[in-house]
C-alpha cells in the first residue's frame, strides 16, 4: 500500500465534516481507552425507569438514538445549529423532542418537571438550573472531562497550561452547594493514541476545547514537525480523564 503523503492528509482532515458528535472516521487512525463503568449503558438503565428526562448538550443525539428505551417524555437541548439539525433527525423518530437552547441560564423548562437529566460532556454544568428543574428524588446523571485531559495535544501546540478546574471534587462540592446529594463520583485517566497527523486535525478541529482557536495554517508548522515524529517514532501518546457523577435532588422525606 502506498503510505499517504503529510499534504494528503492534511487535504483529508480539513475538509471532512466535523458535525455531531461521532468519531468512527478515526477508527484505524487513533484509538482511546474508554471509562470502565460503561456511561451509556448505565444511562440506558436509568432511562428506562424515567417518566420524564431530559438530555443536555446532546451533540447529534448519538448517545440517545443508541438507548433501547426512551421515557415517555424525552427532551434533549442543543446548541450548535448543524448538530441541532442531527439531533432532530435521530430523535423525533424516537418520540423525543429537541430544543435549541443557548448553553446558559436559565434553561427553558418549568421548575420540578424531569425526574432524570443526563448529559455527556458538558461545556459547563448549571447546578442550580438543574436542582430546578429536577422533581424532589430526581436524579442528574452525568460523564465529564476531567482535568488535564488531552493536556498533551494542548502543551504540544500551545505550551505549558493550567489545566485544572474540572476536578470531580469540585464539581461534587457544586452539586451540594445547589442543594444535591452526591451519590456517585468516580474518575479515570485514559490511554490516547494518534497514529497519524490527519487524526490529530480532525480530532482539534471537532473539539475545539482543546486547542482553542485551532486551524491548519496557523499551526502549519507545529503540524508538519509532528507529522515527521509520528513517521519516526511511532504514535502520539496523550491521556483524556473522565468523571462520572451522580446527584440526587431530596425528596424532602424522612425514613
């Protein structure tokens, strides 16, 4: 097989769509360990027990589209127009609604109406919105980056950073400060490896936390001297951390 040049990959990886929120065009070209306590089947359980949930931040509505059973009230808010417009087309076949919603306060839902609210990977986490529109004994239930995810990738093109701030103690403090019982909190690091420069572009281009900003020409040359290290060297090594959590909203009864 012919090995593909650095401007064929390039090529490849800046004009590939980006939109919603699956990954399998990186299948054979990067991999990552995934959480061991398996976030979408656990959420899949607690779906299935819900009367009314809610889904925020919901990317392309993959992780929703993939659970067998929905509650018979399902709602899932989005922000970015193209995955809002993916989400819709996963979703309405399956019975749930999706909202546009701007990523801020206040969210767009009476008070004490979901007795679930999920999200993955949130950009922030509203505790008191979510305390408010949670029914007394309603759960929020949630898989988060950690700190210092990806800090490699992040060091590598921008140099060394504060990548602290999303510690799980901290978001299990917020959580109690909102008036939730924090019934979960585990936290791993993983194993990232980027086995061609293609893969690292279109990983930047489609999470774009990790290196703000980021574009093909204006890192032109941080790129193509990591293309050469990955031909010589092999992989690009980096670790993602994640969180799980899981808070409870009192249901105000005593045993």
């Amino acid at each position: 097989m012919t090995r593909r040049t650095y401007d064929d990959l390039v090529r490849e990886a800046a004009t590939v769509s980006v939109d919603g929120w699956d990954f399998s065009w990186l299948d054979g070209r990067a991999t990552e360990e995934r959480p061991s306590w398996g976030y979408a089947r656990l959420l899949g359980e607690r779906m299935a027990g819900a009367r009314a949930a809610l889904d925020i931040e919901t990317g392309g509505g993959e992780i929703l589209a993939g659970l067998p059973i929905l509650p018979p009230v399902t709602v899932a808010t989005e922000s970015w127009p193209p995955n809002l417009a993916l989400a819709a087309s996963r979703l309405r076949p399956r019975g749930a609604w999706v909202v546009a919603d701007d990523e801020a306060p206040r969210l767009p839902f009476s008070s004490g109406v979901f007795d679930l609210v999920s999200s993955r990977h949130p950009v922030r986490t509203w505790w008191e919105e979510i305390a408010r529109v949670l029914r007394p004994g309603g759960v929020y239930f949630s898989q988060q980056v950690g700190p210092w995810s990806v800090a490699e990738l992040t060091d590598y093109f921008m140099g060394p950073h504060d990548g602290s701030g999303r510690e799980p103690d901290k978001a299990g403090a917020a959580a109690e400060s909102a008036g939730l019982e924090v019934v979960d909190l585990r936290f791993e690091r993983l194993r990232m490896e980027f086995r061609d420069i293609g893969a690292v572009i279109y990983f930047l281009r489609k999470v774009i936390w990790i290196v703000p900003g980021f574009s093909v020409e204006r890192y032109r040359d941080k790129l193509r001297e990591l293309h050469e290290r990955i031909e010589a060297e092999g992989p690009f090594v980096a670790h993602s951390s994640r969180f799980l959590i899981e808070a409870r909203r009192p249901d105000g009864r005593t045993a």
